[in-house]
C-alpha cells in the first residue's frame, strides 16, 4: 500500500498536470469503487468541476474542485485513497481503457485521469465537506502540530505496543508498514515496546525519526517495491524493511522478521532491545 512518501510523490507529479483541466465526463466502470455519493449523484455533480489544486492528507489524494456552472456556489473535493493496488493514470482521452480501470475522468486539454485498481480495495468520495472522512485522523508527521512533546504525551495517553499504535491513523496519519519499521529502527526502539514505557529522550529521538525516514523517502520519490507503485527508489536505502537475514547497516546484526499484528515487522535484534 502506497504511504505518504509515495501518495506525496503522486500529488507532486499530477498537480502540475491537472490544476485547470476541467471534468467533462466521469465513466464510472465499477460502482464500489465509488464510496460516496451515488453513482448517478457523482457524474451529474463532477461534471464541469474545475480542478484547482492537488494536496494530500494522510494516504488521501485530494483533488479540490469549483463548479463552472453558473449559480453553483458550492465548492466539492474528490478523494481517493488507492488502498493495497489503487493507482492514477494520466492518458490522452483516445487511449483505450485498461482491463482494471474502475473510474475514468474525461478532462478539458484531451486527457484523462484514470483511476486503476487491480485488487478493488480504493475508494473515491466526492464530497463538499472532506473533513466527513478526513475528521477522525491524527496529525500530520511532517506539520507543525507534531512536535516532540505531543508525541510523548500522546504516547504516554495510551498503553499500546509502538508498531500497532504508530500504524493507527487516528493516532498519527500517514505512516505505513515500511516507515513504521525504518522510523523503529532508527531510533532504536522496539516495535512491542509499550507507548507509556517511552522516555522523553526516546519520544525526541522517535519524533526525529519519524520526520526524517519520511523526508527522506520523499526526497526519494517512495520507495518502489513491487508491482503498483512505480518511480521511486527509497528501496534502496531501507534500513530494515525487506531486509530479512542481511546485516544491520549499523551493528552488523542480522536483520530479524516477524509478526505484529497480522504486519510483517523487521528489526535488528541488537539496535532494538525489548525493554
């Protein structure tokens, strides 16, 4: 599943691409794919809807709309979250679709958006209110509302193993299972550690790892490591994560993998003592 590096690499590479294009027709080739409103609802409302900037929250691609449609004052917000093997395309309207485009925007300019999903596990929502799906989510790791003394007592609020809790976006939004493991292990915590065991050394240290695997794995453009999500190479710099039997970049330890909580987690036995 595509973390924030790699839906904050998305953002980046379509923003330049969509902001003006207008929605012309929306082809809506498998219905679930559709979480909100109808599907006749979505193509009457979408249809010459403006595109006026591409962000992202959390693993949320978020593309804001404002009608042309004269005495339309309301302003939507179409967000998609591309889950195990979501992902968007940008064609030329004549190409053919794919055998696993589930919704196909028809754009101002002689291009298409192309939401393709092999598995069908994405979701899209058109919605004037986006805070309806977004509300219930944690800060954002790289905004100024994670500081290291939240973190701490955030950690502290709780009683939770660090992976499961990290892992959880009502917690903190954003992190997945790759930068949950490369943030652990570079600061030298283990993933069963209980949250409310963490020192205020330990929460800086957390925080400071937190921001940096994920600035560096957008530096890197995400990280690329099986068939969806393409262009990155912060694979190569892992630390831990797919590392399984090599040796620890900093101890020489041989990297170890099990489970937490139905995840694949990987640690250095040594850097990351359970205490």
């Amino acid at each position: 599943m595509p973390e924030l590096p790699e839906v904050e690499t998305i953002a980046r590479t379509l923003r330049p691409q969509l902001i003006g294009k207008t929605i012309r027709e929306a082809d809506l080739r498998w219905n679930r794919t559709l979480a909100a409103p109808s599907p006749r609802k979505f193509k009457e409302l979408v249809k010459g809807q403006q595109i006026k900037e591409v962000t992202r929250r959390a693993k949320y691609l978020i593309l804001h709309l404002s009608s042309l449609r004269s005495g339309s004052g309301q302003a939507f917000s179409l967000l998609v979250h591309l889950r195990m093997s979501g992902d968007l395309l940008l064609r030329n309207s004549t190409t053919e679709p794919a055998p696993h485009d589930r919704l196909i925007l028809k754009l101002s300019g002689g291009k298409s958006l192309a939401f393709n999903d092999t598995r069908k596990f994405g979701r899209v929502w058109l919605t004037a209110d986006p805070q309806e799906i977004l509300g219930a989510l944690g800060p954002e790791p790289l905004s100024a509302e994670f500081t290291p003394a939240w973190l701490y007592t955030a950690l502290h609020a709780k009683r939770r193993q660090l992976k499961p809790l990290l892992l959880d976006q009502t917690f903190l939004a954003g992190l997945g299972n790759i930068y949950t493991d490369e943030a652990l292990h570079l600061a030298k915590l283990h993933p069963l550690r209980l949250s409310d065991s963490v020192s205020r050394r330990q929460a800086e240290a957390l925080y400071e790892a937190i921001q940096s695997v994920l600035r560096e794995g957008i530096r890197r453009n995400g990280a690329s490591i099986d068939w969806v999500y393409r262009g990155g190479e912060f694979q190569n710099y892992f630390r831990v994560y797919d590392r399984e039997g090599k040796p620890c970049l900093v101890c020489g330890a041989l990297i170890q993998k099990f489970v937490v909580g139905q995840r694949g987690t990987h640690i250095c036995p040594n850097c990351q003592v359970l205490k």
